[in-house]
C-alpha cells in the first residue's frame, strides 16, 4: 500500500503475521513487549569500538529499552553480531549523520519531545544516580570510549550523572556504565507510579516489526494479504 497504514490495518497484519509464528514465539513477544519502555532511552555519540557498541544494544534489550540513537559523527556504529545475540533486530534503531551539529540538533529534538538530557560523565555539578529522579523522561548520553561526550552534548546536558566510584581508575567501560545506569533507573521506574509502559499503537507497531523481523517472506504475505483485501 502506498499510504501509511491504519491502526485497523496494522492490527489485521499483526493478527495475519501472528498465524505464521509459532504460539511459543507470540507468548513470548506478548510477555517481552509489557516491560518495554521509551520512557528512558538511550543515546550513544560516536562510540568506534563495535564490541562495546554491541554490548550497549544488548544492555538496552535485556533491561527494556525500546530506542536507541545513534549519533555518527566521525565513526559508524557496527555492530558485533557475536555480542549484540541478534538484540539489534528487538530495538528501534535511529541513526543520525548529519555533517552538521548532529549532535545538536539530535539532542534538542528529544529535549522537544519532553526528554531531559542525562549525560554521562564526570562533572563538577554532577548527580549521584541514587539521586536522579524519574519526575520526566530522560534521554541518558554515552560518549567514546577515549575522549567521552562532545562539547556539543555537555552543552546540550541537561544534567550529569556519575556511578560512585571508590577504586584508582576514574571511570568505567562505555557498555559496563550502561549496564550499571539502566539497571538502577530501570527498576527504580518500575517500583513507580510514573506510567512508563508503551501505548497501545506503540505495541502494536513493535509487534509488527518484530513479526517482520522473525517471519521468513513477511513482504510477500504482507502484500498478499492487502491485496486481497
């Protein structure tokens, strides 16, 4: 079909689709999709090293991430199928490589969309991520493993978070401070009284890319089915 589709016609392909899974599969998306959320999300700037890009995607999926953004502006974000397990094709992937304030415009347009900008990295104003409420969405940024954030996105922070420390070495490893960030703000939303969980069309639009993703020919059946109609 050329136009978008409707939400009536994104269920009746969801349904059709569901007809070529097997019930074990659609228990399971119908068990995973419950604890997904874009109430947190996760921004990643830069980041050249694909096994710590890959470990930060399956983070992102075992602890319900929905959207990750991807900001290239001198290195392309791989992914390391041996570390990533397939996580990239459960998430929303959106990358940006723009030549021009990429990072900018990125992190002003989730501002726009009601996300506060959590930067991870050291900083004098920083706060203890005990500490870090959840009153509103909140977008957290990682930069590369060498030089960290851009200027760009500490400027575009809206806070700064840091992991309490006690040893020599002043930081952890990009995909271990992922690890440790979403874990605590993620069970902290949960425990909470914030609505956090996706909307029904949100459901319904991941369900469909994740039965296109895992149904061999998902394309032709689609086009069947609209055909027919």
């Amino acid at each position: 079909m050329g136009a978008p589709y409707s939400l009536e016609e994104k269920i009746k392909l969801v349904n059709h689709l569901s007809g070529f899974a097997t019930e074990q599969r659609i228990q399971l998306f119908d068990k995973v999709i419950k604890y997904r959320t874009r109430y947190i999300t996760v921004v990643v700037e830069d980041i050249f090293q694909s096994h710590n890009a890959s470990a930060v995607l399956r983070t992102c999926d075992c602890f319900g991430i929905q959207d990750i953004h991807i900001i290239e502006n001198r290195n392309k974000f791989d992914v390391n199928p041996d570390i990533a397990l397939g996580s990239a094709k459960w998430l929303t992937l959106h990358k940006y490589n723009n030549p021009v304030s990429n990072t900018w415009n990125k992190l002003n347009q989730l501002k726009e969309q009601g996300y506060r900008i959590a930067a991870t990295t050291p900083h004098q104003n920083d706060c203890e991520l005990a500490d870090l409420n959840l009153d509103s969405k909140i977008a957290f940024v990682f930069g590369t493993e060498v030089n960290g954030l851009s200027e760009e996105a500490s400027k575009a922070a809206d806070l700064f978070v840091k992991i309490p420390m006690y040893g020599f070495t002043e930081s952890f490893n990009i995909s271990v401070s992922a690890a440790i960030i979403l874990y605590h703000i993620t069970e902290k939303m949960r425990r909470s009284g914030i609505s956090w969980q996706l909307k029904d069309e949100e459901i319904i639009d991941i369900k469909l890319t994740w039965l296109k993703n895992t149904i061999k020919s998902s394309d032709l059946i689609e086009r069947r089915l609209f055909k027919n109609s």
